[in-house]
C-alpha cells in the first residue's frame, strides 16, 4: 500500500467502471490512487469449482442490507478487483439507440440521456477491443450502426446449434451473442470449464481487472492500489465546491486520509450513492451533492427472468452455452440470451423439494435463458442509510405487464422449438445483479445528479463513471456501456486536466 497520501486524481471503486477510468487515464502524468474495498481475487481451483462457488459462496459478500420494510437480506455483490464483472457471463451488448430516447410502456416510462449514441459510439469500440469482444456484426436487427467486432463470434456447440435453427425456422433472428470471453480466435478459454456466475481461473475472461485495470498497472508502475480499503466520507472545501479529502479505513482498522484535485466514484449503483449520503456535511446535511434530493433514487436492476426449457428425451451435453441471443422483440418486450448452463448445484439450493429432489435430471436437459426486460426509473425505489449507517435498498417492481407478456411470448416460442416443459423463475426485488441508477445523469441540476460531463453538478472535482448515472436501464446487460462511458468521462478530465 502507497504511503504517499497526495494525489492527483483518487478513484474510489476498481469495479468495471473503476478499471476503466484507470486505464484511460494511465499515460495523463496524473498521481493516480485507487481505493477499493477488495482486492485482487486470488487465481485457484475453488473459481471453477462449483460447490465452492455455488452452495458455499467462497466469494460472496456477508454484508446485510435491508429492504423496504427493513428486512435484512444478502445482496449478492461482490468486493474484489473488476467488481460483479468478475463474475459476468461476459455479455457485451451496445444500448440500442432508441435507449437514448424516452419511450413509453404500458406500466409508465423511461426517460431521455443527456448524451446520443453517436457520442458514446466510439468509446465503445475502444471498450471492445479492450475486452476483446466476439460477436457478428448486422445479425441483430435491434443493434446500432457499428463495424465489424474485434474477434469473430463464439462458435455455437451442437445442441445450441440445433436451438437456434429451430427458434430460426419461426421467422425469428438469433444470432451470435457478443462476448467478452475470448474463445477461438487466438482466445484461451478452456471449453468445459465454469464461466457464467464463475471467476476465471485462467484470465479468459475480460472482465473489469483483466481488460483494463491489470494493463493498466503493467504500464504505469506509479499507480497507487489500495487494496481492501472502505471509504468512510468525501470531506469538501469551505464552500462546498470542490471535493478535497478522501477519508478511509483499512481491514487492520487503519485510518487513511488521501487528497486529491479530482475525485472519481466508481463504488457501483448502490455504493457510490451510499457513500454521498453518508458524507454530510453543514454545506450537505442530507449528502454530499445532494441539494436536489435525488442521491440514491432511481435504482434499476432489469426484470429478470430465467427460463429454464427441455425436454425429458433430449440431454443438453453443452459445456459453453452462452452462445445465442435474438432481440426481435426488443422495442416491446426486451432480450433473451442463454445464461450459463445450469448445474446441479445451482438446483440444489432450490426452495421447491421436486426441484432438489429432480436436480440431476433437469439440468441435464435443460436449455437455459435471460429473458430481460427494462426496469424504469422510479424516485421511490431508492438507495438510502438506516441510523446504524447500513444499507436500505427499496425496491418495488414495475413494467411487469411488458414483462410477463413478453415472458408469455418466449416460452410459445420455446414450446415450438421441441422444448415442452419450462421452469421459470420469476423476477424478485433482491436480485440485482444489473444495478443502475441513483446518480442520474442530466442536464437538469433539480432533477438529476452528475452532469453530462460525468461531473456532478454541485462540486467542480467530483466525477462519477459507473453504473449509477444511468438515466434508463435499457433491457441489455449494462457492462460494456459502464466501460464505454467510463472512457467518455476519463476524456473529460484530461480536457479539464489539461487547462488547468
């Protein structure tokens, strides 16, 4: 750990979003530290090893929130370098550019970006080409003009091949799902090893570390890490207008105090809004940044649903089924991906006793999916700080009418294919693996959090670059427009550095 304690530049969160800035910004000259409450998750055979990963949650947190009705539960987030991305399935999907726009559903509405897709277009294809993403280019009809993608798609595997022809052969567009986990094409996955809801053991997988924050450090030997360090409170100048102090603690309980001309927060949707409302202050009694009361509103996390389709005289023998995708019903329902293949042990956790009892049988048949559908922002589902200082996440979902159709339409779909029976697990409020919002991004000081810019919009100094100033949530995974926005912003900073 640096014992320096002056900085140029501090990035609080070395999660996707965190790694990203960091590599942007490794040639600037800036002295750049990062503070993350993990570290680097160790390289072992418990990553691959799915009692270990599965029933014994080696890498889950134990931190306790609470809901709504302060309910404690256990969020299932993760506090190591490269963040929850550690542990992604590796979808790399681009917003479609009608995210950018506010669109209506039956249950209410999204609401504009403050930036275009043609803005955060080129960004993306630097995040793609950093995290070495497959895919093919123009077989989405939902995708956004693009070029070719770095790496030629995942070859899908015998019966994910026979799936997709089937759900082709119903007029439907499957295609190649883009992806971050470089297999083929000079990639170095071992096929038959656990990948989806996994570390990797062998750095196959680019997530947030791998892509951005290890080069990062290979490169510029000055950056300062410090590992399994929680920042406590962003202090701030006499007036309130610049960030100046980043005070934090150590799990030897050491007490840290780092300065910095800008301040850069990457602590994740929930995180990073908790960590301005707890940094109060006279200037800020209800947070740091927080006059419009709009710190910690907003959260989106997607609706979620996993469907899981066979038939009981077809095996699935697929060892990498993350392969396949179709979004012809974007625009009204949302996505589908395959997920990760089932095993045993994810069943085995079940509430239902047939699914335990049956756990064997079913996921060696069954053909696994994400069926995604937006989440829309809403001021009351909110992130806020219970008297103890821990965590309250409220949450009630919505555009559940949208959902459950375009649920409805997905198993016909898969009836049709040759797949009868269908497991569904439905969406639930503790899930939150794609979380977003809290911060939100916009033009509007009353009405929004962080400026167009990535900078907030009461302190000069103060940077976010992850997953809470999303304005929508779009019904894609999130991860490459972290990265790509997390680009956009780091030129922000060096276009301010570099006045100043």
């Amino acid at each position: 750990m640096s014992k320096n304690t002056d900085f140029d530049l501090i990035v609080i969160g070395a999660g996707l979003g965190g790694s990203a800035i960091t590599w942007a910004l490794r040639n600037s000259n800036l002295r750049i530290a990062v503070l993350d409450r993990g570290g680097p998750l160790k390289q072992e055979a418990e990553n691959w090893d799915p009692d270990e990963v599965l029933k014994k949650r080696r890498y889950d947190t134990t931190e306790v929130w609470y809901d709504e009705q302060d309910q404690p539960f256990t969020p299932r987030v993760y506090y190591n370098y490269g963040g929850s991305s550690k542990f992604f399935g590796g979808s790399a999907f681009r917003l479609r550019e009608r995210d950018f726009i506010s669109h209506r559903f039956p249950d209410g509405e999204t609401i504009d970006w403050p930036i275009t897709y043609n803005i955060l277009s080129p960004y993306y294809d630097i995040a793609e080409k950093q995290m070495h993403v497959h895919g093919s280019a123009h077989a989405d009809p939902s995708e956004p003009p693009r070029g070719k993608y770095p790496h030629s798609p995942l070859e899908h595997e015998k019966s994910i091949e026979w799936l997709s022809q089937r759900i082709e052969m119903q007029g439907l567009h499957p295609f190649a799902l883009p992806s971050a986990v470089h297999q083929g094409d000079g990639g170095h996955c071992q096929k038959g090893s656990p990948c989806d809801g996994f570390p990797c053991k062998i750095r196959a997988k680019f997530d947030g570390e791998n892509a951005f924050l290890r080069p990062a450090l290979r490169e510029n030997k000055t950056i300062s890490m410090f590992p399994h360090t929680r920042v406590l409170q962003i202090l701030h100048n006499s007036n309130g207008t610049r960030v100046t102090v980043v005070k934090a603690v150590n799990t030897q309980g050491e007490q840290i105090s780092l300065s910095a001309g800008i301040v850069v927060l990457c602590a994740g949707a929930v995180q990073s809004a908790a960590l301005l409302l707890a940094s109060v202050s006279e200037r800020y009694p209800h947070g740091l940044g927080n006059a419009s009361d709009q710190v910690g509103r907003n959260f989106m996390s997607h609706n979620n649903t996993v469907l899981m389709a066979l038939s009981p005289f077809r095996k699935n023998p697929t060892w990498f089924q993350k392969t396949m995708a179709f979004n012809d019903f974007y625009a009204d329902g949302g996505n589908v991906q395959m997920r990760g293949k089932i095993l045993h042990q994810n069943l085995e956790r079940s509430g239902t006793f047939l699914m335990r009892k049956f756990s064997r049988f079913i996921a060696e048949r069954s053909f696994d999916f994400w069926v995604m559908s937006e989440d829309l922002p809403d001021e009351q589902n909110r992130v806020e700080l219970r008297d103890d200082g821990s965590i309250r996440l409220s949450r009630k979902l919505n555009n559940l009418k949208t959902h459950k159709q375009f649920v409805k339409q997905i198993k016909r779909i898969l009836h049709k294919a040759g797949l009868p029976i269908i497991i569904e697990r439905p969406p639930s409020p503790s899930a939150i693996q794609h979380q977003v919002g809290t911060l939100r991004m916009g033009d509007n000081p009353e009405t929004s959090v962080v400026a167009p810019d990535g900078r907030t919009h009461e302190l000069e100094n103060l940077y976010v670059a992850d997953a809470s100033i999303f304005p929508s949530s779009a019904a894609v995974n999130p991860s490459l427009t972290i990265a790509a926005n997390a680009l956009r912003v780091a030129d922000s900073i060096l276009k301010t550095y570099s006045k100043s």
